[in-house]
C-alpha cells in the first residue's frame, strides 16, 4: 500500500516536472521569436548619419546647426531629457544652448525669449521643454515658435501639413518610432494598428502617419482612449499597438494576442527603495509578461525614448539646410 503511494506520488512528481519543463521550452521558444527593437541600435545609426553629413557640411564652410532649448523649472525629468538633448547634439557635431527659467515665469517673458531665438539667424531649431508651468498658455507658446524652426513638429502650420502629407517637421517620438519600423523592415501595409493615447504629440501624430500612404504606413488604424469601451478586446484585434498613456504597465499579456508589435512610449518613474537613485522606469507595457506574446516589443528604457532624440537631430539638421 505505501509502496504503490510512494510510485503514484513519484509519478506526478515526474508529470509535474515534465509539464513544467514543456512550459519552460514554450517560453523560452516565445522569447527565441521575439525581437528586440532597440532604440540604441537605431538612434546609432541616425546619429552616424548625421555624422557623416556633418563632415560634408564641414568641408564646405556651411553653417553648423544649432538648437536652443528652453526649460523651465527643475523638475528632475525634464531636467534629464533636456541634458541628454544637449549631450547628444554635441555628440553629431552641433551647437546648443540651454535657456533656463525659473517656474514663475511671466509668460510675456517667455514669449520674448521665443522671439528672440526667432529672430536670431543663427538659431536653426527650438526646442520647448514639456510640461509647462500652469500660468503658461502651452498652445500660445508653441504657436509663437517660427514653423521653419520648429522642430519638434508641434506647430499648427506644421501639423496641417503632416495631416496632408507635405514635407515638414514630423513630430520627433511619432517620427523615431517610423524610423524604428523602418529600420527593422517591419511591415505595416493593411495591418491593424491600435494607438492607446490621443495626445498632440504622440497618439494623434502616429495614428495619422499610420494611416498614410506611405512606408510605414498603409495601416487600419483604431484610435483608444479614456473613454475607450471595450479596449481589451480592440488590442486583440490589433497587429501593432502604439501604448502611449503614461500608466506604467497599463497593457497586459491578456490584451495582447501572438505576434503582435508593441511599441512602448510610456516612460514614467516608479519609486523604488531598492535603486540608487530612489526610482525606476517603466513602460506604459508590462514588459515581462507581454514580452513572450510579441514579434517585436521596445524596451523602457532604451527603445522610443532614443529614438525621440535622433529624430530630433535629423530635424535639427534638415532645419539648418534650409539657410
């Protein structure tokens, strides 16, 4: 009697192992057929691009591109992105400069300063970082910036244009996340793409550059937002999804099916004890989970937010060819 429960206990013993092993192999097998889109590759390579463009702009005695950024305040995030904006300009080989404001500004104040790099035949790109301040009109302010100078694509003239599709400054995250796609040869032609955010300068962009006819592009595109019904079962519809809410780890595996892309833009700081520096960061995506069902994911950090900058640089750039 012991011996047969000691032979049945060790064969669910073994079942168990067994099962679990299959499992495994099925994961690892998912993770073997998903691909990284990463961000440090890509931007790489528009950088040395631009590099080697520099050379030729170099040679030739042509003016050498030049952004100004403004920020105001200190808040830590912005603080970061607009450091490695300025970090990665002079890595291609352009001029920068940083203008700062406390987070009182007047907002005639700021508005002159726009004036003036508007004015400076020098300044080639303008760059606002965002958020602004609750005493800033943020539409007035982006629509004072001179449309030949901005190049982070949030004028009203430029974005008129993109809906028409004529040539002109694509908003840079909308834009490096084409690039992405276009680097990895990942088809997007009558696919169906689902963006989960509508703001101006991520979810409303993309969703038309989607829908363009142009590569890449060609896709049915579904709009989501906070008012979305249903939007579980959308994302399981969907070939790409472009989760750009600013909820750290809003999609799950289950409103992912197999195979999808998921293009993460999310990128918010989580606190954690643990880490030197009190915090995190983390992607709109639940990465670990959502990660086995993907053809293609982007990584936080390291995917759109590099790319966000290089586009930035190739506007930048395409900016300064216009004197």
């Amino acid at each position: 009697m012991i011996g047969e429960k000691i032979n049945r206990f060790g064969e669910e013993i073994k079942h168990r192992l067994v099962t679990d092993r299959h499992r495994q192999q099925q994961i690892l097998l998912y993770f073997c057929a998903m691909q990284i889109l990463d961000g440090k590759v890509v931007s790489k390579t528009v950088k040395d691009n631009i590099k080697e463009r520099m050379l030729f702009v170099e040679e030739q005695g042509r003016k050498i591109p030049h952004l100004a950024a403004i920020l105001i305040g200190t808040n830590g995030a912005s603080e970061t992105y607009v450091a490695s904006k300025v970090k990665n300009c002079a890595e291609v080989g352009f001029k920068s400069t940083l203008i700062r404001f406390d987070d009182d500004v007047a907002e005639n104040i700021l508005l002159e300063a726009i004036e003036n790099l508007n004015r400076d035949e020098d300044v080639d790109g303008i760059l606002i970082q965002l958020p602004l301040p609750a005493q800033i009109n943020e539409e007035k302010v982006i629509s004072s910036i001179n449309p030949d100078k901005d190049v982070d694509g949030f004028h009203p003239f430029n974005t008129g244009k993109m809906v028409q599709g004529l040539p002109t400054f694509i908003p840079a995250t909308p834009n490096g996340i084409l690039m992405m796609l276009e680097h990895y040869k990942i088809e997007t032609s009558g696919k169906h793409a689902v963006v989960i955010g509508r703001s101006n300068i991520v979810g409303r962009p993309i969703s038309i550059l989607l829908g363009s006819n142009t590569y890449p592009g060609n896709c049915t595109v579904t709009v989501c937002h906070s008012r979305t019904k249903n939007l579980k079962d959308i994302c399981l519809q969907a070939d790409i999804i472009v989760a750009a809410l600013g909820i750290p780890g809003f999609l799950k595996a289950d409103m992912v099916k197999e195979g999808a892309v998921v293009i993460d833009v999310g990128i918010t700081r989580v606190a954690d004890a643990e880490k030197k520096s009190g915090f995190v960061l983390k992607g709109d995506v639940d990465f670990e989970n959502v990660a086995p069902r993907c053809s293609y994911i982007t990584p936080v950090p390291g995917g759109v937010g590099l790319m966000t900058i290089a586009a930035l640089l190739m506007n930048t750039f395409t900016a300064s060819l216009k004197k």
